[in-house]
C-alpha cells in the first residue's frame, strides 16, 4: 500500500509540475502574441485581406482595351443584278458604218446604201443597263477592330462582386480595429460608449480601396457612346451574388436581406425567368448552344428588390 501509496504521490507531483510547465508556457505565448498583436495586424493580417477586397474591386472597375488585328482573304461568290439608266460620254470618236435606204428628191431610192458616220468625243449617250454581274473572286480584308469592354457591364462582375462581398467586412473592419496599443484606450472607450463602435464604418481605405491602374483603357475611342444594336442587348436576370457570412452581410446590403435574402430573392427571379421563356444557358454558366435559336423573351427590368424603410 506504501509503495501505491508513492506512486501516486510521484504521479500527482508530475501532473501539477507538468500543468505548471503547459501553463507557464501558454501565458508566455499570450505574453509574445500580446506584444506582437499589432504587427502582426499591420504587417500581415491587413495588407492580405486589404490586398484580396482591393483586387476583386480592381478586377470589377477593370476595362478590356485591345485591338484586334483581321488579315484575311475572303471568298465572295455571288451574282449581282444591275439595273439603270444611266448617261454614258465617248471619250474618243467612234466611227460607224452602216447600210441604208435613202431617197434623193429628183434622182429616186438608193437601196443598201453605204454611210459612213463618226459619232464625235464627249457625246452623250443615254443608255438603259439591265444584266446580273457575276462575282467570284477573293477580297482582300485588312482591318484592325478595337475593342473596349469594361468588365463591369459583363457576367464578370457577379463574381467580383461577390469575392468584393465576402472580403469588404473584415478589410473595412481591420482597418477600423486599433493600430498600436496607444490607440487601444480610445478604442475601449469607443466601445464602452452608449453608441458602441461600428467596425463597418466608412473609412479612407473603404472610399478608395483601388487606386488605378498601369495602363490607361479607352483613350481616343469613338465608339463608346454609340448604343449597343437592340438584338445584342442582355437580360437583367434580378440574380444577386450570394455574398460573404450572412449576419454581416445584413449589414452591407439589407435590400436583399429585406426580401427574404439571397436564395429566395434569386428563387424568385429563376421562376420569373422560367415564366418569360428566358433559356437558363443564357445565364447559369453552361455556355451558349451552338445551335440554339436567338431568346424571343422580352428583356426583363432588374429584380434587384429596394431598401424597405
């Protein structure tokens, strides 16, 4: 019994000297990551989330600006039906010689009679032209089609827009939070206020997280205010990008949370879209057929449902 006795004394003495050891070393690791809480916030948690949220907002304000070269020679077979009356002018004098039944007063007929004529330069003649045209030959084609897209205006920004969603809260957010510990009273103050802290406020990272671009896009282009032609036009489907942590995402966009959220807003606009005849290929990602006809559905307003109040 005095030796179980021993045993279990010795194994109490090391679990408490064990406990100690495991404690003292989680309170120095606090201690370290207390101390560098700060840099660790600033060198890296910040500018990482702040680069991925600033990117996604890049990739959405981005412009596609290039030009394309076409050096082709294109096959063109066809008959072309001309019909017109027209004036044409001899350039040089045309001489003519023709039979001819002529009668001479006193001296009788003169039959198949030889006249010699000559139709003089600059004679107009008009003329009635009426024949097809037959065409087969190769037509050179030498163009350069400029073409500026900005991503914005194209099914990209559904998921920039929903990378933006889910990155904008805790960039916002960390560049809200305290950067050193002389800024910590302040901030608990802040915090213990009637009115609390809002980690989501507007701040001079969030008015501006892109700054710009390295190259400049639509410079000297002529075409951007010409309309896009009617049959080329796209479908507001009403969709809205799922976003990030829904208990945040409240806070950035209520509209959509007004309306039941996400899934039921776009439940809603997939059964509207159902019901107007609009193809789901055209907008779930599986791509255009190659031999689907044109949509005849008209274009449908935007479903994105309004703030509520």
């Amino acid at each position: 019994m005095r030796a179980l006795s021993a045993i279990g004394g010795s194994i109490k003495n090391f679990m408490i000297l064990f406990s100690f050891i495991v404690n003292l070393i989680l309170v120095i690791v606090l201690i370290v990551l207390g101390l560098l809480i700060f840099e660790i916030k600033n060198q890296v948690a910040t500018p990482l989330i702040s680069g991925l949220h600033s990117s996604f907002v890049g990739l959405n304000e981005a412009t596609i600006d290039w030009t394309i070269p076409v050096r082709a020679q294109v096959p063109v077979r066809l008959d072309v039906p001309v019909a017109l009356d027209t004036v044409v002018v001899l350039t040089d004098a045309v001489p003519l010689t023709v039979s001819a039944n002529i009668t001479l007063p006193g001296v009788g007929e003169l039959n198949n009679a030889t006249v010699n004529l000559s139709l003089p330069a600059g004679l107009q003649l008009p003329v009635s032209l009426n024949f097809t045209l037959p065409l087969d030959q190769q037509l050179p084609v030498n163009l350069d089609v400029r073409a500026v897209i900005p991503l914005n205006q194209t099914q990209l920004q559904d998921p920039f827009e929903n990378l933006r969603l889910m990155f904008e809260p805790l960039a916002v957010g960390l560049h809200n939070l305290p950067d050193g510990f002389n800024e910590v009273p302040g901030f608990v103050g802040d915090v213990l206020d009637s009115d609390g802290i809002n980690l989501l406020a507007p701040n001079e990272y969030s008015l501006d997280p892109w700054v710009g671009f390295s190259r400049t896009a639509g410079i000297g282009y002529s075409l951007g205010d010409v309309p896009v032609p009617p049959a080329n036009l796209p479908f507001e489907t009403g969709l809205v990008p799922l976003g990030g942590i829904p208990l945040i995402d409240q806070l950035i966009r209520p509209e959509i949370w007004y309306a039941g959220g996400p899934l039921n807003v776009n439940a809603q606009a997939q059964a509207g879209l159902t019901q107007q005849g609009v193809p789901d290929w055209s907008y779930n990602g599986d791509g255009v057929p190659t031999s689907a006809p044109p949509p005849e559905a008209q274009p449908i307003p935007d479903a994105t449902p309004a703030p509520s109040g």
